[in-house]
C-alpha cells in the first residue's frame, strides 16, 4: 500500500540551498544533499521548484562559482524533469501576506512565494537546508526519512 502524504504522496519542492549543496562538493552538506537526490531518484519523487528559485539559484551560482556554472546549472534544470512553477501574482499578494503575518521571522521573498505555491499545488515536503521551510510548518527532507 502507498503511503499518503498529507497533500499527497512523493512530491517536493526543490530550494535554492538544495541545488548549491548538490552542485558544489565543497559545500559541507553536499553529502547530505546527495543522499536526498538519490533517495528522491530511487522512490520516484516528482520535482517541483518556482521561477523564483530559478533566478535565484542562478544569480547565486553566477556569484559563487561563475557563468559557466550558472548557465550550466539553466541548461540541466531545463533539460531534467523538474517541473518549474511560475508564481502567480496571487502567489506573491499571499506571501507579501505571510512576510507580513510572521514579521518575527525572516523569510525571504522567494521563500514566501514557495511556500504559497506549495500551498497551492499541495506540495507538503521540501528538499532545502533552509530553516524557513520547518519554522512555516511544512516537512524538510532529510537523507533517510
């Protein structure tokens, strides 16, 4: 019997800190970040990210590790199965509402955008090393969970 996820099963969100902690084996969670990709590989997960992300992920890989590496990272993100949701403007009035309703944290912009897209599409697991996701409430991947 599958298991059933809360906004169903085996679909994920793909952060910005996921995709540099698997692009750059420098990086101290590159390991762990590994173990998820193979883990999401092996039980089938659909991939979602935005086209915040995107942007975001590729301004800072241009920053960090050069152009080649940020077109690098378009071209595979592009050519993979991942599937990249555009934010709707009704995506970015909610999560101006949640940077709002939770002014003691810090969330990014695009943090809040992913977080009302999963809402949205009911994507209850994120694959992330960023806390924002686990303050919000919504379930962060781990290498064997």
């Amino acid at each position: 019997m599958t298991q059933t996820r809360p906004y169903g099963p085996r679909r994920v969100l793909v952060d910005t800190s996921a995709y540099f902690a698997l692009s750059d084996v420098s990086e101290s969670r590159h390991r762990s970040a590994d173990a998820i990709r193979q883990r999401l590989i092996s039980e089938r997960w659909r991939l979602f990210t935005t086209n915040f992300i995107v942007a975001e992920a590729h301004a800072l890989f241009l920053a960090r590790l050069g152009y080649d590496f940020a077109i690098r990272f378009l071209d595979q993100l592009y050519a993979s199965p991942t599937v990249v949701v555009r934010v709707t403007a009704a995506d970015e009035r909610y999560a101006s509402q949640l940077l709002h309703q939770y002014a003691d944290k810090r969330f990014s912009f695009t943090d809040a955008a992913a977080f009302a897209v999963m809402e949205r599409l009911r994507i209850g697991d994120a694959f992330t090393f960023d806390r924002n996701f686990e303050q919000y409430g919504l379930s962060v991947l781990a290498p064997s969970s």
